[in-house]
C-alpha cells in the first residue's frame, strides 16, 4: 500500500530547533518523527510513501541515504509553490502514479505520533465502501479544534469550528490520518492552493462518501513547542510499538548529575550536579556543571549554574553561565 505524507512545513513553531533540522527530522525517543510515523504506517501495511514537501530533500537523503524509513521505501514529491493540504495530496499522489493504479491509499500528518492501528483503519474504510476516512480522536476541550460530527453509521456529517458550549455533543476530531480511494483525486487537482479540510472533507460531506473512524489510542502533534517535549517524554512511561533508548549510549552524563524523565541524544554531555527535568537533549548539546535544564529541547550548550525552562535552545545557542531564563527561544527566531 502506497501513503502521501505531509511534511511540506517550514516548522515555525519549533523555530530555532528547526533551523537546522527540518521538523520531520527533529529526534522523538532519539529517533527521528518522521521514522516512528513510518514504522506505524509499515506496521498497517504501507510499503511505500512519497513525501510530501516544500523544500528539497537533501537533508532527508542524507538521514535516509537508502530511501528506506522505518521499512517503508521513500521517494519524493517536491512543490514549485505552496499547495496546501489537498493541493499537496493531489500533486504527491500524481507523482508517485497512485491515480493511474486507482489504489487505496493513506495520508499522514507528517507532525503526529499515534498507537493507531492503520491496518483496523483500512479495514473499516472498506467494510463501509467508503471514497475517504478520517480517523478521529477524542479531546476534553473541543473549543479548541474543529470537530467532527458522525451518524449512527459513522458517515461525517459536518464540521464545526472551535465550537461554542452547546454547539455540538461530539468531541472527537480531526486526527490526521485518512484512507482514500484514488478517485478522491479527481476533487484535489493538484496544481494550485486547496485545503482538504475547508474544502475536499466538506465537499464529500455533502456527497454521503466520507466516513468517521473514531479510536482512544495515544495521539499527539508534536508540532509545537510544548508538545514536541511531551511527545518525548510520554515515550517513558507507555507502551508503545515504537524503540526507545531514553539515554544514548553514546552520550556522556555525569554520575552525580540528575535526570528524571528525560531524553538525552548521542554525543551529550550532562556535567556534575546538573539537572535535567522533563527535558531533551539532542544530539551534540552540553549543559555544563549545576545547571538546571526543565520541560525543554536543548540543542546547544547551558553554562554552569545556569536554569532554563519551557525554553528551545538551537544548535547555536549558547546560555551563559548563572542565567535564568524561562519561555525563551535562543537565538530568538524574531532576530534572525
């Protein structure tokens, strides 16, 4: 089975972690996102997947020199110009020949990590004969997303934007994974700007052809700053189908240092007494003697003394012994 995968982001948010690591390959686990995604889709079946992007591959090449992630073989589809979703879907699918072989396929949210089980997905988009099938997860605060109503039947059968209290029952949303029949194609050309979800979704709303797969398996999209660290460190504490190794054993870490649930990457170097709370550590970084690093990505180097938290430090970013800084971004992205 054939998948597009979205990854044609910038990585805004996780700025300045992504200047010099596109977002699909920041580490999660110590494992790159884009791998534990492709691992998933390989354990539904997926023996190839074209990615879809923004910019050129060169950097996925090098991490993925075979073209094979996770078990699934990689080509790529590279935009001229921004498509969004469903221009991206069209254009990617067209190039890796999913509309001449008039196949089932899945699309993935290059940013999310899910236990879904993509083969029980397929399944049921199948057993409902359906044209396209989103899986949906439930969330406490609906106000904050676009939900998803559904039928007896589990056919959508609207939309509702960040809706009010008393608005809608359902709490389930869009969780950004969907199996489509490759005639979905003839709805998203392709060759110009189209969103799946304002446009394509409400479309086949409308038609009777989409249905609802709704399931209470771990999801999270870590595509944003508070998110990415927790996608992390929830890998501590469940189980999953996906490797873990919370500390590399190619990194250097202080016997007398602390660290408690934290991710700490190949080549690190955690210095006596410090403390690292929550944290990741990605490759390379450096938090020199009693320094305190909590609920942040460290990608540079924290001095002694120094505490950081809730913060993303880049690989250039270099905190200076007994500061305290919290919420920060360093370098700060605005300056750059």
């Amino acid at each position: 089975m054939h998948a597009v995968v979205l990854v044609g982001g910038f990585g805004t948010r996780l700025r300045p972690l992504t200047f010099t690591t596109p977002k699909p390959l920041l580490p999660v686990g110590n494992m790159p996102l884009l791998e534990r995604l492709m691992t998933s889709l390989a354990h539904g079946g997926v023996t190839h997947a074209v990615l879809s992007l923004g910019f050129r591959p060169q950097p996925f090449l090098e991490v993925f020199p075979s073209n094979i992630c996770g078990g699934v073989e990689l080509s790529y589809a590279v935009e001229d110009r921004p498509l969004d979703t469903a221009g991206a879907i069209g254009f990617a699918a067209r190039e890796a020949g999913i509309d001449r072989r008039g196949e089932t396929f899945i699309v993935a949210n290059g940013d999310v990590i899910t236990d879904l089980d993509v083969a029980k997905l397929v399944s049921f988009h199948r057993t409902n004969n359906a044209q396209g099938t989103i899986h949906l997860t439930p969330v406490a605060d609906p106000s904050q997303y676009g939900v998803v109503e559904t039928s007896s039947d589990s056919r959508v059968l609207r939309f509702v934007e960040k809706p009010a209290p008393g608005e809608t029952t359902s709490r389930d949303v869009n969780a950004g994974t969907y199996v489509l029949e490759a005639a979905t194609l003839a709805r998203m050309p392709g060759t110009s700007p189209l969103s799946i979800e304002r446009m394509t979704f409400p479309e086949m709303c409308r038609d009777g052809v989409l249905y609802g797969y709704s399931t209470d398996d771990y999801w999270i999209d870590a595509g944003r700053p508070e998110t990415y660290v927790r996608a992390n460190i929830d890998l501590l504490s469940r189980h999953s189908i996906y490797q873990l190794t919370p500390i590399d054993a190619l990194a250097q870490v202080d016997p007398s240092a602390h660290i408690l649930q934290s991710i700490i990457g190949a080549g690190c170097v955690v210095g006596e007494n410090a403390q690292i709370i929550r944290s990741v550590l990605i490759a390379g970084s450096r938090i020199d003697a009693n320094a305190v690093v909590i609920d942040s990505a460290v990608m540079g180097r924290i001095g002694a003394f120094a505490q950081v938290t809730s913060c993303l430090i880049g690989v250039d970013g270099q905190i200076n012994s007994g500061a305290v800084l919290r919420d920060a971004k360093v370098p700060d992205p605005a300056t750059i």
